[in-house]
C-alpha cells in the first residue's frame, strides 16, 4: 500500500457521528409524525362516537318518545355528554317537534362537539 492508499483506508469518527445524527433526525421526525396520525385518528374516532350516540338517541325519540336511559348511555359512550332540547316546529315544519341532540367529547386538548336534529310528529298533538 501506497502512502496515499493509507490515508483514505480508515472509518472516520466523524462519519460514524454524522450518520448517527442523520438516522437519530429520521427516527425522531417518524415519531412525531406518527404522534400525528394518533391525535388525528383519536379525533376521529371521538368524533364517530359523538355522532353514533346523536342518532341513537334521535332514534330512540323518534321511535320509543323516550330518551335512552342515563345508565344506558353511560355504559355505551362512557366519556360523552348529551343535551336533548325539544321546540315547535315552525312555518312548513308547524304541529311537528323538533329535536335537536348534542354530544360533546374530547379528544386530547380539543373538544369534539356534534349538533344533530330532527323533526317528529309526537303522537296525540294531532
């Protein structure tokens, strides 16, 4: 081996901490984007249960004129509130109830709220 060949055989230091610091920059940006897709898809999945507990109370409304029973619902959506508010309909909507449901949940730092309504007739009104 030449002098020259000599000065370029080795495995630098230098290059063993750059590709580390490299490969440590990858790791991290993939744990944070994956951190991502869990507080988006915990959102989602709030959001899903937000508006599977409006209709189901929609329903039992519309087809019982009862609400479902508060230890019902808490065994079913544990960490949601729900609001049930009950007016006249009005104009073309007149001798009809309208119902309008509102869950609430959060997920993470951000509240997930759902606003759902419907008109019924209630029987005995007409």
């Amino acid at each position: 081996m030449t002098a020259e060949n000599k000065k370029y055989g080795g495995f630098l230091l230098t290059e063993l901490i750059v590709s580390l610091v490299v490969l440590g920059i990858v790791l991290v940006c993939l744990a944070m984007s994956l951190n991502g897709f869990r507080r988006f898809n915990n959102y989602q999945l709030v959001r899903q249960r937000c508006v599977a507990a409006a209709q189901a109370e929609l329903d039992s409304i519309t087809v019982t004129g009862n609400r479902i029973s508060q230890e019902n619902f808490r065994q079913l959506w544990p960490k949601l509130n729900v609001l049930v508010e009950k007016s006249d309909g009005t104009g073309q909507w007149k001798g009809l109830k309208l119902i309008k449901v509102k869950t609430k949940g959060k997920s993470f730092n951000k509240d997930v709220e759902i606003e759902l309504s419907r008109y019924i007739l209630v029987e005995g009104e007409n």
